[in-house]
C-alpha cells in the first residue's frame, strides 16, 4: 500500500520503520529534515501524500496536527476520495471532530488512533490503538494496525478514540504520581527503591506502568520514552475537557502542578518519570 507518513519522532520513525518492513511503499515526512530507510522522503506534507492512499500522522500537538494538515504545504491540497487519514498523535478530541470535518469535506475519510506502548511497544509492533472513525473504514485499515501493534480497539465514532486515550493517560499519570509519592515517603523511612518495586511486583499494585517504568527510575535514568513536556500537553488535553465537560478531577489538578515544577527545573525533554525527583523535592 502506499502510505504518506508525517512525523518521525520517538513513536512515529519507529512505526514508519514498521511499515516499511511490513512491505508497504512508505514516504516520510519531518519537520526538521529527517529520513527511514527504505522510505521515499518528501519535502512537504503534501508532497508525501500526494499518491498515498494512507496518510498517517503522529506528531506533538494538536497545532501540530493543524499544521500538518491544514497550513502551508499541507495534506489538505492533495486529498481526494478513497484516501484515508489516521491521526496517531494525542490531540483534543473536540478539534479531532473538526479536523475530519474538514478532511472529509475533500471526499477523504478521517480515523483517529492513539496508541499506548511508549518507545518500547512503537519499536516492538507491540502497540494497542485506540480507534475512533466509521466501523468499515477502521475494518479496512486492520491489517496496518496489525502490522504496527497487538491489538486495536474501536472506541466510537470520530474523535472517540482521542476521548479514551486521555482518559488512559489519565491513569498513566495517577499511578505514576502514586509511584513517585510512595517513592519519597518510604525512602524517607530508609526502604530501598528497589525493595518497594519488588514488593510492587508481588503485590495486587503490579500494572505496566510501573513495571515499564521502575527499571528506568532505579537507574535514574530520565532519557525520554515519554517526554514529559508531553504528558503536561495531555494533562492539559483532560483538565481543559474536563472543563468543558463539568467534570472535576481534583487529583490531576493537583498532579498538574508537580509537571509545571518539573518544567521550571528544567526536565521538560526528560522522561516524565523524572518526576520522581520533582516529588521528592516538594
Ligand atoms: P516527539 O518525539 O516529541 O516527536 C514529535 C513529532 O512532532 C516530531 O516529529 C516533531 O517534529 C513533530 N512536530 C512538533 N511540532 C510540530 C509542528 N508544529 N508541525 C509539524 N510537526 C511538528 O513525540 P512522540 O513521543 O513521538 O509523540 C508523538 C505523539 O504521540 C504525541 O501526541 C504524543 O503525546 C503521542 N504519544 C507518545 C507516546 C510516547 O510514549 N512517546 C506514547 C503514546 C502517544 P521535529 O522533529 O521537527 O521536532
């Protein structure tokens, strides 16, 4: 299949790899020029779907999204009927509906599809997507989520995918921050990290975030697998929904602050695991 892909940082390059070993004719598209080998590289977002059949995003933001799709040298000038978007980047669900309004408007279709798996699950093909969009367009793309994950779920409708993604980095961030705070008060008490992760591990408070994170926090080792410059733009993502939504999230709101901490101290492009360290300065 022909398949354009836009944004080649620490989940998208791996995805592309994958689809270029899935047999696919892959042309990528950066920001900042960068290339995958085997794939074609474009100097533009249209220039790289312009014959695609597939145009796959995963880039930072929601702006980012924006521009890619619709700002100068955008995807939007060279879709057509039979072309199908996928959004694979955390944007606001909201702007999602928009955003394929606007695509659909061309006569090409538009699925939103999230994925968690981190670094790890991007360069294993161990991903999980989340998937908002029509039943048989998400059907039809099934092989290429196959092909880059382990499983993929179809939440709703447009936008549905991106709804439930925040609602899992919710989580994410939660019982992380649950991880740092017993992280700083036992070590007070004189427990060793490493103690508490193996009683972690043997316990019902077990789950994949911690067990794909503690290796990297008993290392201190805060290199990204999720900026957590990132997860402050999805905690973002969930206090603003939430407030449009009428819905309180107490906890978050205060998570939120300990993120704003560990920007000022400068771990903006570090793990957010690096919060670790943010948490035990408070
Ligand atoms: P990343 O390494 O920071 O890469 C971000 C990508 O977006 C880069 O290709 C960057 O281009 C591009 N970009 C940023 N602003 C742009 C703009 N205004 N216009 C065009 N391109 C722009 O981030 P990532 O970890 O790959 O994450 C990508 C998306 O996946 C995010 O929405 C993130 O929340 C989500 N996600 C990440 C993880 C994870 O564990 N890392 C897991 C699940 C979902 P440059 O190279 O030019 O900067």
């Amino acid at each position: 299949m022909k398949i354009a892909y836009l944004g080649l940082g620490i989940m998208g390059r791996p995805m592309a790899v994958n689809l270029v070993k899935a047999g696919h004719e892959v042309t990528v598209w950066n920001r900042t020029a960068k290339s995958v080998e085997g794939a074609k590289t474009a100097a533009t977002p249209a220039e790289a779907a312009k014959d695609a059949e597939v145009v796959w995003m995963c880039v930072a933001d929601t702006k980012a999204v924006e521009t890619v799709l619709f700002g100068a040298g955008g995807v939007e000038s060279v879709l057509r009927p039979g072309v199908t978007v996928i959004d694979s980047s955390t944007i606001a669900p909201k702007a999602t509906v928009e955003f394929a309004k606007r695509v659909r408007a061309k006569g090409a279709e538009f699925v939103d599809a999230p994925v968690t798996g981190s670094k790890v699950g991007a360069e294993n093909a161990q991903l999980l997507f989340i998937v908002g969009g029509p039943e048989k367009t998400v059907e039809a793309l099934d092989p290429l989520f196959r092909a880059l994950g382990k499983k993929v779920i179809r939440v709703g409708e447009t936008g549905a995918g991106e709804s439930a993604k925040i609602g899992m980095n919710l989580m994410i961030a939660s019982i992380f921050e649950g991880f740092a705070e017993a992280l700083a008060l036992t070590g007070k008490l004189g427990v060793k990290p490493e103690i508490l992760v193996e009683l972690i591990e043997n316990s019902m408070i077990r789950s994949g975030v911690t067990d794909y994170k503690s290796k990297f926090v008993l290392k201190q080792d805060w290199s990204a697998n999720f900026p957590l410059r990132l997860m402050l733009k999805d905690i973002h993502l969930m206090l603003d929904t939430a407030k449009d939504e009428g819905v309180k999230l107490p906890a978050l709101t205060e998570i939120e602050k300990v993120y704003q901490k560990a920007v000022a101290a400068g771990h903006a492009d570090d793990d957010f695991a690096s919060t670790v360290e943010t948490v035990r300065g408070l």
